[in-house]
C-alpha cells in the first residue's frame, strides 16, 4: 500500500502540511478534492495550511487508501508546543527543502550529505520568527522579507540540530564555499544569502562587525539586455489583446518595470499635466514619468472599450478585479516574443532596458533618464552607456583605416 507522508514547510510565510507520496494520478486526483490544496514546485509537493480543519481533511480523504506517516509532523508540533488549531496563525519556523545530517563542525565541507525534508531543529526554532520580525519593523519590502527567510532557512536546514547562534565567522566561511562550490550558487545568490545571514547575526543578534572578515564574491558585470527597434516592432505587432498591447506600450514608452505597470491606477495617469505618477516603487520611492501623448490615446481607447471596464488599477484581473499578477504579464511577453520569433532571452524587464539605450541614442542627457528609471545612482544608469550606439556609432575601426588606404591584400 501506498504511503502518504506528512512533514512541516514553512511555505509563503506561513506554516504548512506538507503531503508526499510518489506521483500516482490516484492521490493526485484525491489532493486536489482537499480544499486549498495547491502544488508547489520549490518544494516538489502538495501542501495546505498547517491547522485542524486541514489535518482532519487529509486523514479522512486518505483513509483506507494508503498509509499515512504524520511522525515528522507530530515531532515538529511536539517539540514547539503547537496545536494543529493554532498553527496557522503563527510564523513558526518550519524547514522546506533538504537539510544536512551532519553539522557544519564537520571537518570538510565535503562531508556534508543531503536527505529527505525534515524540520528545523527546536534548537533553531526561534530563528525566522526573530528575523521576520526585524525586517517588518524596519519596513522592509515583502520581496525582501520573503528572500531573507528561505536564505536563512537553507543555513538552518544545512546546520540540522547545530545552534545556529552559536556559528562563527569560519564555519559561515566554509557554509558559504559549500555554497559557491557545491550548491553552484550564482554570485548573485550567493551575495542574496550573505544579506540575509548578516542581516540576522548583525541586525537582529546584535553581533558588531560580525562578517567584515568573510569576503563578498565579486559580482559578474552583466549589460542589460534589450530589444532593436525593429524587434519591439515584431513583439508590439504579434499581439493581439488590446489590455496586452497597452500594458507592454506602457512598459516601453515610460520605462517601466512589471511591478510598475500592475500597480499602476487610474487616478495615476494626469493628462493635465501629461505624466504618470509611479507610487512607491523599487526602493519606495515615487516618481513621475512622462505621459506621451500617443500612450494616452491608447489608454483612453483602452478604457473606453474594454469590458469589464477597470474600476481601480489600469490594468485590472478580470477574475479578482485585483491588480493584475506580475507572472501573467511576463507570460504575455514571453507569449509575444515567441510569435515575433525573437530568440533573445529577453524579459520584459528588457522593455525597460530598451527605453533607456534608445533615449540614449536619441541624444537624451544621461542624468534625466536616470530619473526617469528612478535610480538612485547615476552609475547605475550608465550601464546603459555601454549599449547605447550613440557615441560608438562615430568610432572608426582601425581595421577601417588600414583596408581604405589599400594596405591590406584581401
């Protein structure tokens, strides 16, 4: 008979059930009867939220089906003293992905080995609550929060039943080698975990220059990736929707990033004054944008006929009537972009890119497109410097020289 197993994951934030079992369309068809069931692929596992009401139903659905092993689920809740009908209120530290048998104490990185999911030690419980705590009083971005949480929940699983608090500057040393080394983690990610273990060990544990001798990995220096004016051509043209083609007009004629064009609202667009108000972006800092005038008579024309018409955000879910998902908007670019047949792996974050290297080569100052992007630092704007043609166009190759003066035999 089929087992059924069920571990504690600290999933969105919030404390889980987590149901494992081998992919069996049976079972499949059985979780997707529970109510809020929903499968997650950074955990490779169904799940609900950890209470009562949930436990019951997995027990009821699965009886007489198959074996149900709940004894990880029942020593997490044991060990911190939570009744299935409390969990779901409580940021309770739960561990989502495979943790290490063996300390970081160990004498080689090398002996690390990886198991099955388990929960955080009891040692280590205190952890996320502590950190997740901290960064909502200090106001902290939800992204930023959840980034955070599930970097320093891969140091607490890798450590299992080590005292976190007591890791010194060495051991995080060799914790970030294993990482670099082992996991491959990009320098990216890697510079993402460093914050969130110094953010904890320094912000929230109060250790003064705790990491100042654990060097940073030198980041790679990536130019922004952006689309020619005739593949935005081809991307624009290969829509069809009308909502679409106004939310990527709008990403490109303002420069704007994805979480700027579904948050946008109505009362956002002045056509007074010709600008569009962009409240609390990246950094939550507001801007204005120019409104052009073209972009307005799309808007309007948007507006006029699309039905249901938007009550509250430009672009607005038709099933929720809520701002409309970041991942349903990179869809429709992804979705264009193949119908164009570009084959640049491009985002639509390039929409953005390509506006700024197009100012660019139209001869705009530098310093009102950095605000334009909203930067806060012109370095980082200069990046576009390096895409932009404008000033390579003028640049004659050496090469050049020496084949017009007919030195060179071809």
């Amino acid at each position: 008979m089929e087992t059924v197993t069920l571990q504690p994951i600290y999933h969105n934030q919030q404390p889980c059930i987590g149901i494992y079992f081998s992919n069996q369309p049976t079972l499949n068809k059985i979780l997707k009867s529970i109510t809020g069931s929903r499968f997650t692929k950074t955990y490779k596992c169904w799940y609900v939220l950890l209470n009562k009401v949930n436990y019951t139903a997995i027990i009821k659905a699965f009886n007489g089906v198959c074996k149900i092993d709940n004894l990880l689920l029942r020593k997490y809740l044991i060990e911190n003293k939570i009744t299935t009908t409390t969990a779901a209120t409580q940021k309770t530290t739960i561990a989502t992905a495979t943790p290490s048998t063996k300390p970081l104490k160990q004498p080689s990185v090398k002996t690390v080995t990886v198991n099955k999911v388990i929960a955080i030690a009891a040692v280590n419980a205190h952890i996320l609550p502590a950190i997740s705590q901290q960064l909502i009083l200090k106001a902290y971005s939800p992204s930023t929060i959840k980034t955070y949480l599930n970097e320093m929940s891969q140091l607490l699983q890798t450590v299992g039943k080590t005292n976190a608090d007591s890791l010194t500057p060495a051991l995080l040393k060799r914790y970030f080698i294993f990482c670099f080394t082992t996991l491959k983690l990009t320098e990216n990610t890697l510079h993402s975990r460093i914050n969130a273990l110094k953010f904890y060990y320094e912000q929230v544990l109060g250790r003064e220059k705790f990491f100042w001798e654990i060097p940073r990995p030198k980041k790679a220096i990536l130019l922004p990736k952006l689309l020619n004016e005739d593949e935005i051509r081809r991307l624009f043209n290969a829509l069809t929707n009308k909502k679409h083609k106004a939310m990527l007009f709008t990403a490109y004629s303002a420069g704007l990033r994805v979480s700027e064009i579904v948050n946008l609202k109505i009362e956002h667009i002045d056509s007074k004054r010709m600008q569009i108000f962009i409240e609390r972006a990246k950094g939550k800092k507001d801007r204005y944008v120019n409104l052009s005038p073209v972009l307005l008579d799309i808007l309007r024309n948007y507006f006029k006929s699309y039905k249901p018409a938007p009550r509250i955000y430009l672009f607005e879910s038709e099933q929720t009537s809520a701002a409309y998902p970041t991942r349903t908007v990179q869809q429709i670019f992804t979705n264009a972009k193949l119908k164009a047949g570009i084959k640049k792996e491009v985002g639509v974050h390039s929409l953005r890119h390509s506006f700024a290297t197009h100012l660019l080569d139209k001869g705009t100052d530098i310093k009102y497109i950095k605000d334009l992007l909203g930067h806060f630092d012109i370095r980082t704007t200069e990046r576009y410097l390096h895409v932009s043609k404008q000033q390579l166009i003028n640049i004659v190759s050496p090469f050049d020289d020496l084949w017009n003066k007919e030195q060179i035999d071809w």
